[in-house]
C-alpha cells in the first residue's frame, strides 16, 4: 500500500514534441510498485496543448478541471469536468486548451 | 474515441459479501472498448465499505469527494482528497467510510 498526495508529487514540465505549455506528475506508478498501469495527472494552461499523435496503447481520461477539446479523427469536441474520455490504441488525438483557465485530467496508461 | 459523462452512466448498487451501501458505475470499461484496464467510480454512503479482502489484481485509487479510511495490514488510515492509494495484488485491503458525507472514489482495475 502506498498513498501519495498530489501536493507532494513532482511536477514536470512536458518537453516532448508537439507540446506546450503541459506539465506531468505521477502520482501512482513505477515508483510506488505499480507495474501493469500508471495514473499521470496533467495540467494544460491556457493556450497550451498535448500532440496529435498516435501511438498503440489506449488512454482513460476524466477531466479533472476546467475545459478543454478533444481531436480526434472525427472533429473535436468540448469536454468538461464530469467527462471520462476513452482513446483506442493507435486512434490520433489531442487535448487543447483554448480557454482561460487551467485545464487538468487524470490520463491512465498501460505500463509500456 | 468515447466520451462518457458520469451523469449519463449508470448507478449500480454493489452486492457482494462484505459490502455495505456501496454504489459502483463503470464510465470507462468494456463497453467503451477499454480491453485491458478499467476505470470505476464508487460511491460509498456514511457507514458503508467495501470488503476486508485480497485479489491478485492491484488497485489504483484516486479520492474524489468525502473523507474515508483505508485499512491494510499494517493498520488504518484516513485519506482525503487529493490522496491517490496504490494498493498491491494480493494485498489485503478495505475501503470505509465511519463520516457524515458520501466518499467518492475512482478505482482503475487491470480487466480481468
């Protein structure tokens, strides 16, 4: 058993191509002996957005705060705290900020 | 891509032994096309938990609203939001909720 609060983990700017102005903590993963899924909260300020990318494992997103859009082959779409967001392996996406106010989401992954 | 708003997810009360006025709704899981982790939202009722068990699977907790008590082996622990638990597989462990206000908690499972 490990508890972690998110006051106390990390917070990483995203340095990866196609990002700005992201910033990472894990607050359940390796380090705390989870070897099969890692929880990642991300912040995105306003202005500021993920890749749109793919790659081949999938992401269960809940919207944490503030608002955002999502890209995806079919258009965007708004989505607000309340919204959980399944992305399939190997779909493109993206997660944009265009408004005034942070945007945070929870993002699970398989461990790669 | 699928997003589900947790409004729009259905409320499911939980009936296994050793449960005690626990609600369960899945807004990411099968039927999303999530095929190897799923992403639950519990809500337990002042008095309730969950059970004194282990499983071979582990649990990646993430408190979202309410106050409860974590019990593991090596004791109690209240735990607040904000708090993320990873509990281990085969790890005994119990969700409890003894205060005036309903916990809500997301707990990502690996599919079974």
């Amino acid at each position: 058993m490990k508890i972690n609060n998110i006051k106390n983990v990390k917070k990483e700017k995203v340095l990866d191509e196609g990002v700005k102005d992201v910033e990472k903590q894990i607050p359940i993963g390796i380090a705390e002996g989870s070897n099969r899924i890692i929880m990642r909260l991300f912040t995105v300020k306003p202005g500021g957005h993920s890749p749109l990318h793919t790659h081949d494992y999938e992401h269960l997103v809940k919207v944490e705060s503030g608002k955002g859009i999502v890209v995806f082959s079919g258009g965007e779409r708004e989505i607000n705290v309340g919204d959980f967001v399944y992305v399939e392996p190997n779909e493109i996406h993206q997660f944009k900020n265009p408004f005034d106010e942070e945007l945070k989401f929870i993002c699970v992954i398989p461990k790669r």
